[in-house]
C-alpha cells in the first residue's frame, strides 16, 4: 500500500510534465525527493495524462512536444521516439525514465481529495492519508474535468455520447452515423480516424476553423494563445480554449483529408432529438453517437476549501502563485498548459517555491 509522510515541506500534485519539471528543478536547488518534497499522483502508471488517451493518437501528430528538463542527460528524446507506436505508451515509458533517472519521489496511485488551509500549514488530504505541507505545487493538468457544453436535447438523444477524455477507438462506432464536434485538432483527428469505418460522419463547429500553413505547431510560439491564457489567469476568468487562439496547424494528413472531402465543417446544429441532431435552418442529421471534441477545464476541485475562486470563474494566478493564497503554486495551468509551457513553469516556479521555503537565491540553468 501507498503511504505519504505525515509533513513534508513541498507536496507537488500530479506527475505530469508539469509535476516532473517542477520537481526536477526544486531537486536541483537542494529541496530533496522523497525528504522534502513528494509528488502524488492519482494515475496507475507513469505518463501524466497522455497514459488514458486514445490508442491511435502518436506524438506530435500536430503540436510539437518538448522534452522534460535535463532529458538529454538521461539518454532519450522526443525527438527520436518512435512515431509509430502510441503517444500514451511512448511517453509512459519516457516518464518512468525521467523519475527513474532523477530519483524524483513520485507517489501512485494517490488521489488528493482535498487541501486544507491550516493555520501557517496546509494539508493535503488524499487516499493515503493526510500531508501537511507548507507548500503545494498544483500540477493536475485538465484531463480529469472535461467541458461538454450545453445544447437542448441532449438529455433526449438516445444514441451514444463520449467525449475527448473516453473516446477509446473508432472500431466502437463502426458502421454508425457519428457527429463530431468541436474544432480542435482532436476532433479532426477523430474524423480522419472514423473515415471508412463509421458509415457517415458529420462535423459540427463553433466557429470556421482557422488553419495555419504550417506542419506543427510549437505551443509556446502561439504568442497569441499564450498571451490570451495569460491575461485570463491574471485577471481571474475562466481559461478559454488553447485553438482559439492558435489555429491548427494544416499537417499534409489534414491537407490530403479536406482533399478527399472528409472534413467538411457545418456550423454548430440547434438541438438534438433522440435520433437526429436538427439546424436552425431545419436540416435534420440522423446520428447515432456523438463525440464530443469540446476541451477541458483546469482540473482544481480538491482546492475548493481554500476559496480561490474568483466571481469571473477562474482562480486568479500571477507569476504562478494564486492571488489568494500564494502559498499555492500553479504549473501547467493557463499560459503553460502545453509540455514547453510546462517546463518553463517548472524552472521559474521551483525558483519561487524555494524563495517561499526561505532558500536563498540561486542560479539554475
Ligand atoms: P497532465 O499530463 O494532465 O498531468 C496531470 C497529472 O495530475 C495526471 O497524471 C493526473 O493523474 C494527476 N492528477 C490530477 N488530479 C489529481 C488529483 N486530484 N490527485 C492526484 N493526482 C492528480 N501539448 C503539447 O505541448 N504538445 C502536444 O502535442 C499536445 N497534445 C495534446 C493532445 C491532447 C488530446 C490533449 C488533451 C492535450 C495535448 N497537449 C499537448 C497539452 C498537454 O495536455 C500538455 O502539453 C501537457 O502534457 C500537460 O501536462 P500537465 O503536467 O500539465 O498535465
């Protein structure tokens, strides 16, 4: 069975790209795993959220994905992962590396319930028992709180609904009439992935997609999202979509599919009926499942007992550190939602979090 120490002086939560930076650069300025700081992380395995996603995604099928921190030392590299096999056992297999090689003291399967503020401590309260902390890293990604929004009929519509997070493979709609919706590069990548075996798809999007002439996208050159993430976390809103912002790259896979006619965008439909999704204009679909490619929201529901919620929906957070409670750090959240977001956060944020243990300053490269 899993345990967690009764104190600790760092609890970093999730293991991600996020986490592990964070944790990697704290190691380095003396803040030692497993002695004064853990990381917990409520996954069976190694890999962060990559691990739960669909088997026929591949790295970097549209966005460039950065190595973690000091990677290079342990031998391996996105660069030269194999692009064949799936992105949730490539990058499984390269965390566990990554913890492995640096020591990094990552507790699972340990799920925080809760944290707590206590007086001059917090306490993280999880499925391994509690943790006073007198800081904590948040780095639970978003994975866990996917966003559906909201379209009349949708409790009427008798056919399947799966989104993002529990699309597994297309062989599960086979010979279906399937509505995908959404205009990310997840939901295009489910219409390419559904060519030939659904028996019709359609696509449903807010707005024109916005496609960019260019392979892929470094997330961290998509000034404008980044930017856009920023001011919101700042300002305290709720976080708006990363493609708003960005685009999608128009990879030669993408450009080949509009070609053949597969990605063909209807605007968003009025409302659904048990069998059939129906169009201001009156065009009714008939369909039979619906994916939902409609994004996440930042997963901090164990934090709701700190109160850092602000009335616009978002918690505010400047330089990292929530405005209401600057004992709490944020990595991978907003602005740095993307694996080079992650581990600049990660390298500013342990520079912080050391500065709040009462570390002096100190140089990281
Ligand atoms: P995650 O990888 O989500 O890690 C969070 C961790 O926190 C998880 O391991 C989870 O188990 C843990 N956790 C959550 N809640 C709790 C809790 N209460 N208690 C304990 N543990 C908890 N970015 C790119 O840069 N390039 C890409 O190609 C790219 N592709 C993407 C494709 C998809 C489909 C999606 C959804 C996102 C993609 N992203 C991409 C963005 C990507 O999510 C980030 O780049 C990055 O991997 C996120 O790292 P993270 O550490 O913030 O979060």
């Amino acid at each position: 069975m899993v345990s967690v120490p009764a104190r600790v002086d760092v609890v970093v939560i999730g293991a991600g790209q996020a986490g592990l930076s964070v944790a990697y650069y704290l190691q380095r300025l003396g803040v030692r795993p497993g002695v004064d700081q853990i990381v917990l992380d409520r996954g069976p395995g190694a890999g962060g959220a990559w691990q739960h996603r669909w088997a026929a995604l591949r790295l970097g099928s549209a966005h460039r994905v950065h190595d973690l921190p000091g990677m290079r030392r342990a031998g391996i590299s996105f660069e030269t992962a194999d692009r064949a096999r799936p992105a949730r056992d490539v990058v499984g297999e390269y965390y566990a590396h990554y913890e492995r090689f640096f020591g990094l003291d990552v507790r699972r399967p340990v799920a925080v319930a809760a944290v707590y503020d206590r007086g001059s401590d917090l306490v993280v309260r999880s499925t391994a028992g509690e943790t006073v902390a007198r800081v904590v890293v948040n780095a639970t990604g978003t994975w866990g709180a996917p966003f559906v929004p909201y379209y009349p009929g949708m409790r009427d519509f008798a056919g399947r609904q799966v989104h993002t997070s529990t699309y597994r493979d297309a062989a599960e709609f086979e010979g279906q009439r399937v509505l995908v919706v959404g205009g990310g590069t997840s939901a295009i990548g489910f219409l390419l992935e559904l060519e030939g075996v659904a028996a019709k798809t359609t696509w449903a999007v807010r707005r024109p997609v916005d496609y960019l002439q260019q392979g892929t996208l470094d997330l961290e050159a998509a000034v404008n999202a980044v930017a856009q993430q920023d001011d919101a976390a700042r300002e305290g809103r709720a976080l708006p979509s990363i493609v708003s912002g960005t685009g999608v790259p128009l990879t030669r896979r993408i450009a080949a599919a509009m070609e053949r006619g597969v990605l063909q965008e209807r605007p968003m439909f009025g409302h659904l009926e048990a069998h059939a999704a129906v169009w201001a204009d009156g065009w009714r679909e008939p369909v039979d499942a619906i994916v939902w490619a409609t994004g996440f929201r930042p997963d901090i529901r164990h934090l709701s007992p700190l109160r850092l919620h602000e009335k616009a929906g978002g918690v505010t957070v400047a330089s990292g550190a929530a405005e209401r409670d600057p004992r709490i750090f944020f990595a991978g959240y907003g602005p740095t939602a993307s694996t080079v977001g992650a581990n600049r956060a990660g390298r500013s944020l342990a520079r912080q979090v050391y500065a709040a243990l009462g570390g002096p300053t100190q140089p990281l490269e």
